[in-house]
C-alpha cells in the first residue's frame, strides 16, 4: 500500500504518491535506458505522481568502504560526505524507487555504487525469512516498492537475468515489493519508426500509470514492453554485418 504525502488543495486533500528514479546509464538523456525510459515516466505522472529524477553518472558518489560505520557507530549515517548526503533525505521520503539501467556486466559502475551507498536506510536487525538472512528499511523510510527498468542490445530476454536477480534480491533484503521487471531487448531498435516499436512506447506509458494507480504492472504490458522487434535470424545477421564492416575498417 502507498502512503504518498497528503496535499491539500481547493478540492479538499489527496495522496500523491513519490517516486524517485535512479538512471544508471552511462549515456544519461542520450541513451537506450533514457529512451524507455520516458514514456514510463510521463505515465507515473498522469497517474498524478511526483517524480524525481537523477542520473547516476552525474553524480558524486563514492564506493562503499564496506567500514558499517551506518549499523555500528552512527546508525542510519554514512560517514562520507558525498552527493548520497543529499539523496539519503529524498529516498527516505520516496514511495517508490525506480532503478533503471542497462545490462553491463552486470551493471554500469555508478548504479553498483549507488545500490550499495543504500546500506545506512537499511536496519541492522536481521531476520531469517524463506531460508535467508534478510533485514527491513529503517521505520522513517517510505519506499514500499523497488521497480527495475532494463534494457540492452542483445535479442534474447535471458541476457536479463543477473540483473533481474539484482532487484529481486535487493527488494527482499529490505521487505519491499518487485514490481516489473520493465525489460526492453535490443533497444537500440527503439529508435526506429516501426509499428511494433510504437506499441512498446504506448505500453510503457500505461505501465507507468498502472504503477501508481494499481501499485503493479500487468503481464500483458509487460510482455508487450519485451516483445521482439526483429527475429533472432534477422538480428544475428544484422551484428555480423556491423562486425565485418568494423573489421574492413581495421584492415582498410
């Protein structure tokens, strides 16, 4: 259930529910995960959400010393003075976090910098659940929800799944609910005019509202997100060709 920030207008008071996002691509508003990304976005906000949005490129965020001085010393406070200093506040009052990335190997460096920075929301009072050790966000944090956004540039969906498991372990470490995963193969495909490629943009858009008006993605959009926008024949031969004339370059 999302609790949101009671506003109070003309009309009398409503909820609206706070989304932060995280974009992890190296390429920032240039790139594939951008590209998805915002059609997902422009529906979180016609659902009447409020979304912030950073990139993780662009911010100052230093690696986790793994020191714990957040559950030992100073609980809940990360000794490093950093642009996570800034975002600690907006995530402890956020109701749904959007991690969206493309497929590195796993992850692009700054987003595993980021998830790991987590560690002070998180409480160091640990509990065993389904055969693992697991703990909970800290009682002044609201997130309620992890949603993955993905893509790459490989044709197959199984190219997702490290980084599947990466959000579906990370939402169970914290108690939160998975919602998604919002997963685009070959992406870069996206760019095209294609009717398919349509549909995934329109799908986006109301898996975005769905979000927050439901607090869940159907499996339909979803499915319609991940669709294939060529055969698997037609992109093979596609990469052997930008291959060959890569090496042509080399040799010519």
């Amino acid at each position: 259930m999302l609790s949101g920030v009671i506003v109070v207008g003309a009309g009398g008071w409503f909820f609206v529910v706070k989304v932060l996002v995280v974009n992890g691509s190296a390429r920032m508003e240039k790139g594939n995960t951008a590209r998805v990304l915002a059609p997902f976005l422009d529906g979180v906000k016609d659902a009447g959400a409020v979304v912030e949005l950073f990139y993780a490129k662009r911010l100052n965020v230093a690696p986790c010393t793994g020191a714990l001085y957040c559950w030992h010393k100073k609980l809940g406070q990360c000794y490093q003075q950093d642009d996570m200093q800034m975002l600690y506040p907006k995530l402890r009052e956020s109701d749904i976090l959007v991690l969206a990335t493309p497929v590195y190997i796993p992850l692009p460096g700054e987003m595993q910098n980021l998830i790991n920075r987590l560690c002070p929301l998180i409480k160091p009072l640990l509990s065993w659940r389904d055969g693992r050790t697991r703990a909970r966000f800290h009682d002044d944090v609201k997130i309620r929800k992890i949603v993955l956004v993905s893509v790459c540039g490989w044709w197959e969906m199984g190219n997702f799944d490290t980084v599947v498991r990466i959000g579906e372990e990370l939402a169970k470490v914290v108690d939160v609910e998975f919602v998604g995963p919002v997963l685009r193969p070959h992406a870069y495909l996206m760019a095209g005019k294609s009717e398919k490629a349509a549909e995934v943009v329109k799908a986006l858009r109301q898996a975005g509202c769905e979000l927050v008006t439901k607090g869940a993605i159907s499996k339909n959009l979803l499915d319609t997100i991940s669709q294939p926008l060529i055969s698997e024949e037609e992109y093979r031969k596609e990469l052997d060709e930008d291959y060959e004339r890569a090496k042509n370059k080399l040799s010519g």
